[in-house]
C-alpha cells in the first residue's frame, strides 16, 4: 500500500547526496532511493506535527495557569470587597438602630404606640440566580442587604407616620387654650362656690376674675375662631360686652366685661392675638376680665389650662 502511493506521487528514481569541501577535493556521499526518501519525509513530517501538539500543550497549560492565577488574584480583591461591605452594612445597621431608638423615644414622648415592626427577609430568587452558585459570603451579603433595605422601609414608614401625628399634635396644641389672656393684674374670684356680690348667696361661679386696670390688652389664650361677639350691654346684668372662641377639640373660651372689641363673628384668630380691652360692663362691681373655659360645652377650672 506504501509502495503505491510513493509511486502515484514521486517517480521510482534513485538519489545519490554528496557531502563535502570541493577545494579540497573531500567528498562524503550516499544513495537514497524513492522509498528511503518518502519515508523519511513522513517521519520529518511526523516529527513536526508531534512538537507542534506539544507546543500547542504546554502554550495551553500555561494560559491555563495564568487565567487561575488570574482569578485567584479576583478572588482576593473580591473577599477584600466584600470584608468592607459586611463593614459598612454593620455601621449602617448600627445607625439604624440609634435612629429606630430616637424614634421609639419621641413616640413615648407624645404618649404614641411603639409600631410593630417584623422585618422580612428573602424571597425567591430569579432563574438567573438559581442557575449560580452563589459563595456563602455573597449570600450572606445579600441577606444583610435585603434585612437593612426593609429596615430602612419599616423606619422611613415610621417615620411618616410620626410626622403626622405630631403635626396633628401641633396642631391640637396651638388650639388649646394654655396662655393667660391678659398680662397683669390679680385673681380676684376663682373657679367653683363663691358668694354672689351682688345677692350675697352662694353661686357656681364658671371662670376666672382677673382684676385688672380698665382698657387693658385683651389676647386670645389659643387659634380659633370667633363663635359668637356681643356688643349689646344691660347694666348689671349678663356678662356685657364678650367674645366666645370656638378653639376645636372641644374647646371653647370666654373673654366678658370688655369695654371695646376687636374681632367680627366667624374671624380666626391665633394664639396671641388682640381682641379686645378690658372694662366693667354687664354685670360688674369693678374693672375685671371673666375668663372662661369650656370642653365639650362643660366648664372647666382655666387654672388648669394657663402654663405661662
């Protein structure tokens, strides 16, 4: 079979090869037949083919090397990154909890319920993750991640809501009646049993008597607006000239005995505000301000709403 394909490509020929220095006449030869030289040929190329898989290998297995090296190196970077991420997540989480504190903290102060916070972690993960395997310090990673993302959620959530209510708080508070509405003078009658000075019996008296110097500043002691304005006076009787404030919650207060009025039906006013002189009107011995509080229609010791 070798024989006839040497003799379909080379000719049956005999070589002879000399080897030598003409100059000196020296010669070194040999004879080569057809089937000496195919067969070295294939040998030769036999030879080439050999070292070049076996250079092929060795460039493999160094390439090989250099991407593990590679990816060792990777790996380091990678557990270095993630060392400062736990890191982070730590100082986040632990500001998280000092904010989750001042929270619970401003809500025992306003008399708020603490919320009932149950922080959920997880979920399915998509296909794409599924497929991965993902090392244990990534998973650990993207468990702290989601527990801090819902943590965040359940503050911020919080936080709305605290703002709220303490708006509404704010709210109420610049409605309550907690200023005393006039600056100086002397409490002359109090709140509860007193004798009448007009009959000398025993009365409820619903309010405060400030005595006061005449044409003094009248201030109403919360934001509100005017329910009712009299101007109509009947000596010794009634409480003269008055404004009522309806403040909302509930409360109401009464300023009577004025001497000039500053406000109309239906006005709002603020806490602070002018609305009126002190006088003697209705029924009166001398110079004062009545002063009234009422929740829910009922009056109320004003002793127990001034804070100033």
């Amino acid at each position: 079979m070798l024989n006839e394909v040497i003799d379909k490509f080379m000719p049956r020929k005999s070589y002879i090869i000399a080897i030598g220095k003409p100059e000196k006449d020296s010669f070194f030869s040999f004879g080569l037949t057809h089937t000496k030289l195919a067969i070295a040929i294939f040998i030769l190329i036999g030879s080439l083919t050999t070292i070049s898989y076996l250079l092929s290998q060795s460039v493999h297995r160094l390439y090989t090397n250099y991407k593990l090296i590679h990816v060792k190196n990777e790996n380091n970077l990678l557990k270095q990154s993630i060392a400062s991420m736990e890191v982070k997540i730590d100082n986040l989480s632990s500001t998280l909890n000092n904010l989750q504190e001042r929270n619970n903290q401003i809500r025992i102060t306003a008399g708020l319920s603490l919320p009932d916070i149950t922080y959920g972690v997880g979920g399915p993960e998509s296909s794409m993750m599924t497929n991965r395997i993902n090392p244990p310090e990534l998973q650990n990673v993207k468990l702290n991640l989601e527990n801090l993302e819902n943590r965040i959620n359940m503050l911020l959530y919080s936080t709305r809501d605290l703002e709220e209510t303490i708006s509404s708080k704010i709210l109420e508070i610049s409605h309550f009646p907690s200023i005393r509405p006039v600056k100086g003078g002397w409490y002359s009658s109090g709140f509860g049993q007193r004798i009448d000075p007009f009959t000398g019996e025993t009365e409820d008296h619903p309010g405060l008597d400030i005595s006061i110097k005449p044409e003094s500043e009248v201030f109403a002691s919360a934001a509100g607006t005017v329910k009712a304005v009299n101007t109509k006076v009947i000596k010794n009787k009634g409480y003269g000239k008055y404004i009522l404030i309806d403040h909302g919650y509930g409360y109401e207060t009464l300023y009577a005995h004025l001497s000039k009025i500053y406000v109309n039906e239906g006005q709002k006013v603020k806490r602070g505000d002018l609305i009126g002189l002190t006088g003697n009107t209705g029924k009166s011995t001398a110079p004062h301000l009545h002063y009234g509080v009422f929740v829910n229609g009922e009056p109320k010791n004003p002793f127990n709403f001034i804070l100033n």
